[in-house]
C-alpha cells in the first residue's frame, strides 16, 4: 500500500481533536454549538491552552479556552472569553477570531482579526494567567488579517507579520497575496517594514497569511502559514506549508517549502462549513536550549482549523519543518 504522507506534518490519531460535541452548552449566548476551529495555542506551566474559534446558531463567534496536560486530550471552560475593555472602542465589533496567541516578557498577547464595518482589524489583548483576557486596543489602520508577534523584540521593536488585504476574489472575503513584516514600539502603532514574501500563483499557495507565530531555531525563525489554491474554479483550497526567516532581518526569506506540508485530506477537512480547508493557527514547541533555540529533535504540535468546523492537530518537529522549508526559496516568484 502507498505510504501516505510525504508532507512534514502527520495527523494525530483522534483527529478531529475538537469537534462541536465537545463543547458544553454556556447559555444564553452559546448552546448547541455549529462549529469549533481556527485555535490560538500556547504552552505554559505544564499545560497547553487553545484559544478556540467557536460559531453559534446565531453565526457570532464566541472565543472559549480548552486546556490539555498532553496537548491531545482537551477539556473547554464552560465560559466565554471575555475581552476586558472591548466594548469601549468607537468601532462597532462584529466578530472577533482566528486568535494568534504569543507569548512575549512574561505575558501572552493575543492578536486577533476583528470584522468590523470597513474591514477587517487586529485587535490586541494582554493576558498573565490565560483566564483573564484585556483587550489593549485595535492595532491597525488599514483592512488587514492575520497578524501574529514574534515572541521578543528584534533589533530594539516588536515585530508582527500581517496580511493586508488588497483582494477579493469573486464571492470571497478580501484577502491577500503579501506577507509583510511590521513593527512597533509599543505593540499598538505598528508600521510596515518590508514585504516577506509573495503568494506563488498558478500553484498552491496563490494567496497567503501567517499562521501561528514564528519560532526562533539555530536555522532562522520557523514559520508555519496558510496558502490558497484558487485555480480551480469551484472552491477554494487552503494547505499549510512553511518558510525559514532571517533571525536578524525577518522579511529575508533563507527557505520556503515548494509544495503544501499539509493539505485537506480527511473527510472532515474536505466537508464541513468551509470544505477543502486546513488552517494552521496554533503551533506548540516541547523543548528548547539553554539559549531559547527551539530543538531540532523537539516534537511540535500544530493546532488547525479543519473545514471551518472542527480542530484538527498535526504532528512533527522542528528539524522536519526546517527540512521541508528548505526548498528553494524563488521558486515559482519569477
Ligand atoms: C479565511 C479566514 C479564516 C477561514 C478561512 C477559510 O479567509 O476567514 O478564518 O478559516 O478563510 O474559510
């Protein structure tokens, strides 16, 4: 039998990890959930916590917590995430989601898409315990999404990818072709830097986004994201694949996998809300040097969505992806 595979990430075996059933009833607001997907993800004090995109009969999104001590086996808070702080914002707020959580000085920061009325947003909030969330403020002028911070400062600013949205296919939400690097001083004024890299089209990955934050190795900063295959006509679909950063200078790219690492496979990655759609938004690193270089040998998690309808996990480790993005990084750019 053909082996199957190829790809750099595997799926776990209780994949889906996170379906609706798993979800608790938190009334008046969330009963009988449609769909869990697109998770934050972050390991700390022994735990690994996901910060789930949960939709209700209603279609708002609701941000709930789940928690695991293996990172396979999840239990979700009965609560709804509440982002302290948000309802002060002159902006009227529609959905908050795909949260990207980093952590950065000794806190978490999660920076999130927020749909607003002239688009899309980032928000960003603070949170020192994963339970109480504060919302610091929207931190983009421009219609823009997938926003993720590098977890420290790079030659004295705080560093993000994002994605401007300067598209919309026919039918579709804006989106993007760009990754650009930005920075800050204070993690809520950000400028652009430079682009990082480009969406390669005719092949899979024609339009791009980050997906969970970079991680620093010996190699470069890791990074995982999503691309969009649009040339079929029909639907939509998005893969995950990964790319090496310069450590020094991130919007220098040093690989980029040529093909997807993971793609929409499994039954409940090709139906659901969404079908055809895998979406990394969560990575999980176990083991780190001295120095805080994430190790080769060391197993990763990513957290995905699946479909816009459940959690899917993928496993693998750092010198795989190294591995995988170390393709030529021009390929399919000339
Ligand atoms: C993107 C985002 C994601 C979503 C994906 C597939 O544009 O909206 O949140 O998972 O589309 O629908």
């Amino acid at each position: 039998m053909k082996r199957e595979g190829g790809g750099a990430l595997r799926r776990a075996p209780g994949n889906p990890i996170l379906t609706r059933s798993d979800l608790p009833d938190i009334p008046p607001r969330l009963v009988d959930a449609t769909s869990v997907f697109n998770p934050g993800a972050v390991k700390a004090g022994g735990l690994t916590y996901l910060m789930l995109r949960v939709q209700a009969r209603s279609r708002e999104t609701f941000l709930v917590m789940a928690e695991s001590a293996d990172g396979f086996l999840f239990a979700v808070r009965p609560e709804i995430v509440d982002l302290r702080g948000i309802g002060s914002l002159r902006e009227r707020v529609y959905h908050v989601y795909d949260a990207r959580i980093t952590p950065l000085e000794g806190a978490y920061y999660v920076m999130s898409a927020m749909d607003m009325e002239g688009g899309c947003g980032l928000g960003l909030a603070r949170t020192d315990d994963l339970r109480e969330f504060r919302f610091l403020g929207l931190t983009s002028t421009d219609d823009v999404r997938n926003g993720v911070l590098f977890p420290e400062k790079i030659g004295g600013l705080y560093l993000r990818l994002e994605r401007p949205n300067r598209a919309r296919p026919e039918g579709g939400p804006t989106t993007g072709s760009e990754i650009w690097l930005a920075g800050s001083d204070d993690l809520l004024a950000w400028r652009r830097i430079g682009p990082v890299m480009g969406g390669r089209f005719h092949y899979w990955d024609e339009y791009i986004g980050s997906g969970p934050p970079p991680v620093r190795t010996r190699r470069g900063w890791l990074h995982v994201y999503h691309g969009v295959a649009t040339h079929f006509g029909s639907a939509s679909i998005y893969q995950a694949g990964v790319v090496l950063l310069d450590l020094r200078d991130p919007t220098k790219v040093l690989g980029r996998s040529r093909g997807n690492i993971l793609e929409p496979r499994e039954p409940y990655e090709l139906c659901g809300q969404v079908p055809n759609v895998v979406f990394p938004s969560g990575l999980v690193v176990e083991e780190f040097d001295a120095e805080g270089y994430a190790l080769p040998s060391s197993p990763v998690r990513v957290y995905y969505g699946a479909a816009d309808t459940a959690v899917g996990l993928a496993v693998t480790t750092v010198a795989e992806l190294v591995d995988a993005a170390g393709d030529d990084p021009q390929w399919g750019q000339t």
